[in-house]
C-alpha cells in the first residue's frame, strides 16, 4: 500500500508520519487489495480543544472508502480513522460475500 501523508499549514515530523503510516498498514488484514491511502492533517482555527483534524481516502478496486476524525492529538484522530475505517471494510466484505 502507497501512504501519502499531507500536513495542511505545518510541516508534520516524522514520528508522526510513522505512526500514521504503521496504523494504516494494519487496515490491510482486512483487506489485502487496499492500493493507496491518502491522508490529510489539518488543525483547524478554533478555541476548542479537540483541533486536530485527520482524513483518510482509501484507494480499493471499487468504491473508495472515505473517514476523517477530530481529537486533541493526531495520534488519537488516527487510531479513530483507522477503527471507523476497519469497520467500513469489515462491512465492504460482508456485503461482497
């Protein structure tokens, strides 16, 4: 699978990379046909505490799969887009069998 990670006004390091990248590799268990993730980070101009904002478009042989997250770290928005995305691919391959 092709990760490509895009920060949005900041440039992210590369520990955070990694773990977005390790997460997602995790999602192929589901799904050995995932061919790229693309992901955006974002931290959004407002007074709340949970700015951080992740989105995650899954490239399948078929429809793609689409989820973005907000939380007070990357890290947490991360494992939340990777669990709505399990589900979303446990529930692909449920209606394809």
């Amino acid at each position: 699978m092709q990760v490509q990670v895009q920060s949005i006004h900041f440039k992210a390091d590369q520990a955070l990379i990694r773990f977005i990248e390790d997460k997602l590799r995790k999602l192929t268990l589901f799904h050995p046909g995932i061919q790229t993730a693309d992901v955006y980070l974002r931290v959004d101009r407002d007074d709340e505490r949970e700015n951080k904002r992740v989105e995650v478009k899954l490239g399948l042989p078929g429809p793609d799969l689409h989820s973005g997250r907000r939380a007070r770290s990357f890290e947490e928005a991360t494992a939340d887009v990777v669990e709505a995305l399990r589900r979303q691919l446990e529930k692909a391959r449920n209606k394809a069998a």
